[in-house]
C-alpha cells in the first residue's frame, strides 16, 4: 500500500511524539563574601562557576569563599 505525503504528515501528526524533557536541577550554595554569608541558585553543580557568580555580584569583595551547597530541588 503507497501512502501519499499528506496520509504519512497526518499519521505522523497522530503519533504521540511527545519528548520526555528533563527537569531543571536548580542547586542552591551558601557562600561568604567578605565575612557575611549569602545564599546563591544556579543551575550548574560547579562550584567554579558558583565562584564566578559572587564575583560578577560583588565585584568589589576582597575575599569570596564557597562554603557548601544547602540543596538541590
């Protein structure tokens, strides 16, 4: 049996084509910035990159430490 563009577009439509998207991991750190501590989300499980973030918020801090990550949700 051949099946014309428009009998495959609309089988093709009536599939459940649904992709399974993964959920978003949002990871929460606490970190001390000049002797004060702030809590800080990403998305990245870097500690880097947790870093980084402190530092483009408080460009001006002179000591910046990541102390431990609160949770993941």
């Amino acid at each position: 049996m051949i099946k014309t563009i428009k009998e495959l577009l609309i089988d093709w439509w009536a599939e459940n084509n649904t992709t399974k998207m993964p959920i978003p991991t949002i990871y929460t750190y606490e970190v001390e910035v000049d002797g004060k501590a702030i809590t800080i989300e990403s998305m990245s499980r870097s500690r880097m990159y947790i870093h980084y973030k402190a530092r483009k918020k408080y460009p001006k801090a002179k000591y910046i430490r990541v102390i431990s990550r609160k949770r993941q949700y």
